[in-house]
C-alpha cells in the first residue's frame, strides 16, 4: 500500500501521550499510532454505512465529538 503524507494539527497534550506509547513500545512510531487510530475510528463508521444507517452515523458523530 502506498503511503501519501498528511500534515495536521493537535493539541500538544495529545501528542504526549501518544510519545508516551511509543516510548513504551506500544507503538513503533506516532505515524503507526495514527495509522492505527484512523483505522479504527473509521470501523466505527462503516458499520453504519454497511447497514444504510446514515441517521445513526449523524447521530453518532456527535457522541464520538463528546467522548
């Protein structure tokens, strides 16, 4: 799979403990990590689409923004 570079912004509090698991070797690197946080989150939202329940994907979203 190719790999296309993506420049975005956090807040500094969350890079530090995403550090904090690649020092553990939770992680190999923060792009691993990131990598990994897409895929999941984007898990929560196909199985909203899969089911044709966009409502529910709507709605949903706004829960994942309070988390």
């Amino acid at each position: 799979m190719s790999m296309i570079p993506v420049s975005f912004k956090i807040p500094k509090q969350i890079l530090e403990r995403v550090d904090q698991l690649v020092r553990l070797g939770i992680y190999s690197s923060r792009s691993e990590f990131f990598r990994d946080a897409i895929r999941l989150h984007l898990q929560r939202f196909e199985k909203y689409i899969r089911k044709g329940e966009l409502d529910q994907l709507v709605e949903n979203r706004i829960v994942f923004e309070e988390e």
